[in-house]
DNA sequence: GCATTATTTCCATATTTATGGAAATATAGA
DNA sequence: TCTATATTTCCATAAATATGGAAATAATGC
C-alpha cells in the first residue's frame, strides 16, 4: 500500500458519522445493511449518508450490491486489515519483530 | 478510547505530511528529531510544519520535548497502539476471537 | 545586552469537506 | 402505466483544514 491510499482510507473513516458508519457495517457481519437502516440507526439523512457512504466506497473500505429496491452495505474487511498492517509496519519501521501481523481480521473463519 | 478520539487521532495522520511526518519519527526512535531536520528532510516551510506538528501533539501521537534551542519530536508508541487495537477492536466487533492483539508496538524492548 | 538560531504564532487566503433540502433516478408491485 | 419506496445527485451554504510569508518568541553564547 502507497502513502496516498493509506491517506485517503484513513480520511475515510477520520470522521464519526463515517467511522460509526464502518463499525456498524463491520457488526452487521458479511450481509450488510441496506442504506435505509444505516440512516435509521445512525439517524442520518439521506443526501448525508449518501455523501458519507461515497466516501468510505471510493477510499475501498466498504462495498455495495443490489438487492431488490434496496442497496446493501458491507464492510471491506480485507481493506481494514491492509490499512491496519500498513500502520502496524510504520507505527513499527525498524523494529517489525516486535509487531504482531494484523491479517486475519475477518468475520468468518475464511477470508472474502 | 472513545470514538471522538479515535477520529481526532485519525484525523492528525489522515493527511500526507502528517502521516510521513509520524513515519519519520517512528523510524527516528525514541530520541526523535528536532522540528528543523523534520522540515528539512520532508521539505516542508517551518510555519506548515509547525501547524501540522501542533495537530499530531494536540491528538497525542507525538511528544516534544526542549533539548538546548531544539524541539525535538517523538512518536507515542503507545498511543499508535491505542489506536490499532481500537480499529481492531471495531474491525472485528463480534468476532474478536479472529483478531490478534496489538499492543507490543514499541521501540524497544519494553514499553514506554 | 546583543546577535544568532530554532521554532512558533499571527494572519490572509485557498482549498477541501460536511450538511441537508429538493429534485432526479431506479426498482418493484398492483 | 401508475404509485410507492429506496437511494442518489444536484445545489447552495457553512465549516473546517491547509498553506506559507512575516513577525514574534525563546534559548544560547559572546
């Protein structure tokens, strides 16, 4: 991972409607949540979490599919742990035998 | 840690000085680097650098500390750790079982 | 005290980001 | 096709963030 989609992931969740976003969607497991119940939970307006989900979207931490009338979220778990061992690795340059590998966040026992 | 400081802590690294500024430090150790050989290695005019190196010690990322007419900056380990197992906690709500534990992040040996 | 060096603060400006109403688009069922 | 529902796009506005020159502050040695 390059400096600049580090930045631009951590800017995506460096804001707490987002970040709340992304953590919703990470317990909402593989499913996801259509966009409705996120704004609902999160008491969001539309054209916000729009906004908000766009963001996160673009920056590859989360994902969306169709179904039906409704557009589901979920949360890109294999971007969390790139943007996590990319930290881990500068919060840990020159000294990386002391940092743990921060690859198997996941929600099953698989990876997607 | 609550969720408005993991935002504030994301947001002092979510931009591409701040985060090459962190990752110089890191790299620096413990001792760290006066602001002048920060500005001068990442090119950066004293009265950005100053702005950005406020917003890293304001989130608490990094420490200053006066050696003579040097400031010299260091990185927090510690709280780069905090908020790794943040992320990973929320990263893996539900299924904590999965995540390693990122709290050894440091330096040295120890932990400071 | 004065000159030198290191860093910060002040300030104006530019740029980016966030907000939410209203209208547009898309899907599905009757 | 008409209607209802879900979501996005458009747009204006507000707020926050980034930039860097110039001046101010702070520390040191002579």
């Amino acid at each position: 991972m390059d400096i600049k989609s580090a930045v631009t992931q951590l800017s995506s969740i460096a804001q707490e409607a987002r970040l709340e976003i992304f953590r919703l969607l990470v317990q909402a497991g593989i499913e996801g949540l259509p966009a409705g119940s996120i704004g609902e939970k999160l008491d969001i307006p539309p054209s916000t979490l729009s906004f908000h989900l766009k963001e996160l979207s673009q920056a590859g931490l989360i994902h969306s599919r169709q179904v039906s009338r409704f557009i589901y979220y979920t949360a890109n778990y294999a971007a969390m742990n790139g943007l996590l061992a990319y930290l881990t690795e500068n919060c840990c340059a020159g000294v990386t035998e002391c940092c743990p590998d921060v690859t198997s966040c996941n929600p099953e026992k698989g990876n997607e």
